[in-house]
C-alpha cells in the first residue's frame, strides 16, 4: 500500500479524493437501502391489516405467506430457466467453434491433394469457396434483420 500513493500521486490521482468519494457512495447507499427496507416492512404490515380486516388474522397470515412462497418459487423457476438457456447457448458455441474448427482442418489437410489434381483444382475450389461462404455465413438461408 506503500508504493500505491506515491504512483497515484505520480500519475496525478488523489487517492484520498478518490477514498472519500466512495466512502461517502457507500454510506448514502446504505441509507438509502435500510429507509427502503423500513418502507417495504411498512407496506407489507399495511397489507396484513388490511387482509386482516377482511378475512381475519390465521388466513390473512396464510395469505402472505402463501403469495411470498409462490413469488420465491417463480424467482427459483426464473433462474433456473435462466442458467439452461445460458448452457444451451455456450454448449451451442462450442459446438460451432468445434465444428468450424473441424471442417478447416479437414480443408487444409485436403488442400493439397485437390492442388495436384487438375479436375479438381477446376471443381474444388469453388465449391470450397463456396462452402467457406455458407459456413461464414451460418449455412442458412434466413436473413436476420
């Protein structure tokens, strides 16, 4: 921590400045989160009086309880269906770097025999062109707007 000051002083930075400023960003935000916190707790004893008046203390109870299990429980769903669709599409990467990977080796290991060949230099390299043309292009014929 020694050797920090001095190359922050030297690369024009004051750390003191830089310090205090998120001291102070820290201390506000905490405020704010524990008032906010307050106001939730206010609004939900709010709404068991008013579930109380109407339906009575056991089931206005049951009643919170039971909407805040259902709202974890979609919170749990939501990440869940969240982190699949996360793997679905790194494993879809993968797959696509593995299998374009797999067809330029496959190229460079054949691109000399098709050189020898005059048929095939003739033939071969449009069609590679053109292969390399589809496999750039996602090999698909829907056009993505």
């Amino acid at each position: 921590m020694h050797l920090l000051a001095p190359l922050a002083a030297l690369l024009g930075i004051e750390v003191e400045a830089i310090t205090e400023r998120v001291r102070n960003a820290i201390i506000i935000n905490a405020v704010m989160i524990g008032l906010a916190l307050v106001g939730v707790s206010f609004l939900l004893v709010a709404g068991f009086f008013a579930l109380t008046e109407l339906y009575g203390v056991i089931y206005a109870a049951l009643i919170l309880a039971a909407v805040f299990l259902v709202l974890a429980l979609a919170v749990y769903l939501g990440t869940r269906i969240g982190e699949s669709r996360r793997r679905r599409e790194v494993a879809s990467k993968r797959r696509s770097s593995e299998t374009s990977a797999f067809v330029t080796t496959a190229a460079l290991t054949a691109l000399p025999v098709i050189l020898r060949s005059p048929l095939a230099r003739t033939i071969g390299l449009p069609a590679a062109a053109i292969a390399a043309y589809l496999l750039v292009r996602g090999g698909d014929d829907r056009s993505e707007d």
